[in-house]
C-alpha cells in the first residue's frame, strides 16, 4: 500500500492534520504500519503539490489541516479500482536470502531454513493471538489486515517446508557444498523418518 494512497483515503473522510493522519492510518491498519511523521509531512508535500490535497489554514492549536481535492479523489478512485500488481510488491527478501545462501560457500542452508521457519512460527502464533483479542465490529478493519497478515506467514511456512524438501532432493554441482557435511547427513536421515 503506499502512503499516498492511505493518506488520501484517510482524508476522505474529513479533514485531518498529519498527527490525526498518523494515528488514523495505524488505527486503520492495527498498527501493522507504523508511520514516521515525516513521512506523512513529505507525503502531504508531494499530495499538495500534485494538486490532490490542499492545505487550510491553522486552527487555534497551530496545526494545519489538509483536505482531499476533486483531483485526489479522482485518484484514489482509480487506486481502488486498479488492482495491485505482483510487480508492484517489494522484492522478497527471504527467497533473495535462501538464493545466494545456496550459492555462498560455507553457509548452512538448512540452519538458514530452520533459523527462519523458527522466527515464522513465533510471529504466526502472535498473528493468531491478537486474532482472538477483540471482536467489536469496528475493529473489521484492523481484522483484515491481520488475517493477511496470518495467511502470508502460513503461505511462508508452506513455502519453507518446500524449500527444505527441495534442498533434501537437490544434489549440488561437485565442490559446491550448499550445507555443512553434518547438516547433510542430519537432514537425510529426517527425511527417511
């Protein structure tokens, strides 16, 4: 999601300044997001000088407020009805990893693996748990972004037991060890189990 995006559809809803903008995309997002307020002041920099937003004047506490113009709403309209590409994600971190791992001499691949399956578990047991902690239906939107949250690490898990299937069955190219000899042996003999 980008943060113009977010900070557009936050001001859909009404007028705000960047701290209301700051604590209403956490709140929208479960705090899954947390958001530096600079981001939010150069973001509503950028918004302005597009044309999609405009600044009011102060209040009598000293901020100053933004509102979304025709132009911005325009855009967030054509956001939400453009689906978001797999081009568009961030590049994948973990697989980058487990890639040059393999073909890093002296790492461990599996201990790489295991290292991450362990991490993977811990945040999904923690995804689950907050799941179960509140269900006021104002909190819908704040659920959603949990169970994707829940649902990419199970997809995580599924994909680091297909990692380390994969790593049993791969022979590497003569003087290319992918793992130290021990974790070899260790891994071929949980596989027989």
């Amino acid at each position: 999601m980008s943060i113009r995006h977010g900070l557009l559809a936050l001001l859909e809803r009404g007028q705000m300044y960047g701290y209301q903008l700051r604590a209403a995309f956490e709140e929208s997002t479960g705090s899954t997001w947390p958001l530096n307020i600079g981001q939010v002041y150069t973001t509503l920099a950028r918004l302005e000088r597009d044309g999609l937003v405009r600044p009011l004047p102060e209040n009598e506490g000293g901020q100053r407020p933004y509102e979304i113009t025709d132009a911005g709403r325009a855009d967030l309209a054509l956001w939400f009805a453009t689906p978001i590409s797999r081009a568009d994600r961030p590049r994948d971190e973990l697989s980058i990893k487990l890639a040059l791992a393999l073909t890093t001499p002296g790492v461990d691949v599996r201990a790489v693996v295991q290292t991450q399956r362990s991490a993977t578990m811990r945040a999904l047991q923690e995804f689950t748990r907050l799941k179960y902690t509140s269900d006021k239906p104002e909190d819908l939107p704040w659920r959603l972004v949990l169970d994707a949250m829940i649902f990419q690490t199970e997809a995580e898990v599924r994909w680091l037991d297909h990692c380390e299937t994969s790593l049993v069955r791969h022979r590497p190219a003569p003087g290319r060890p992918i793992a130290h000899p021990e974790a070899v042996d260790r891994a071929a003999d949980e596989a027989r189990r």
